[in-house]
C-alpha cells in the first residue's frame, strides 16, 4: 500500500474547503491509501484551525481525533532542520522520514521546490490525484 504523509495545509483545506484536498484525505480514509501523520503536525494543525479559521477547542478536538481514526500516528525521532524560511515544515520531513513514506503531498511551496527529500518524493496534490493514483491502478 502506498505510504504518504499529507502536508498540514491538505487537512487545512480538506477540514474548510474540502475539494482536492479532501480527496487525497478520503483515499486514507477509504485505505487506498496509507496516510502518516505526528502529534507534532497534530498539534500545528489544531492551532491553525484555531487562530486563523477561529474554530473553538471541542471543534478543532473533534477534528484532530477524526484524522486520527483514519492516520496512522508516530513518532518521528529525528530532528530534521533544512527548510529555514517555514521552520514547522521541518516536521512534515521528520514524518515522511520516520514513516519510510513513498510521498509527501503538500501545496507548500518550500516543500514543492525541494522535489525530494531522501529518496521521498514531494508532490502537489493535483500531481498526486492525476498521476500518482491513475500510475497505481493502472
């Protein structure tokens, strides 16, 4: 099974605005799909639903603990320092690293110019949706 970790800007736009985003999120929680994610990147998501889009704590709550019936949790170990302009995308590497994922899909533009990290590719989500998945059920 394909093994990716979702950047936090796909939850933040599948949680608001649904659309593409949403569909790279429901492939995981259909298991078409293996989706890793860290507390840390939890924890970051929970804070942008609540300072930017002002959802209260049981609503990002809620939300948090849905990603984790579909995510599969861990622990990153190492400590990742290479993207110095938007240090939290930092934590996106340690997963995708941690979890030996095949993808990291993000509409991040300082994760979309590295193009790998560690033999991890790093794609849009339109990538993923129109390549990556057509390639695997072909």
């Amino acid at each position: 099974m394909l093994r990716i970790v979702a950047d936090t800007n796909v939850y933040i736009s599948a949680l608001n605005f649904a659309g593409t985003a949403d569909e790279v999120l429901a492939l995981g929680r259909t298991s078409v799909i293996e989706i890793f994610i860290s507390r840390a990147i939890l924890e970051e998501i929970e804070g942008v639903l609540r300072r930017k889009f002002r959802w209260t704590g049981s609503r990002s709550r809620e939300a948090i603990q849905a990603i984790g019936d579909f995510a599969v949790i861990i622990e990153p170990v190492e400590v990742i320092d290479i993207l110095t302009e938007d240090e939290p995308d930092n934590r996106i590497l340690e997963c995708a690293h941690a979890a030996g994922a095949a993808l990291i899909v993000t509409g991040d533009r300082h994760l979309l110019r590295l193009g790998c990290f560690r033999d991890i590719r790093i794609t849009s989500l339109r990538q993923f949706l129109d390549v990556e998945m057509k390639l695997r059920r072909t």
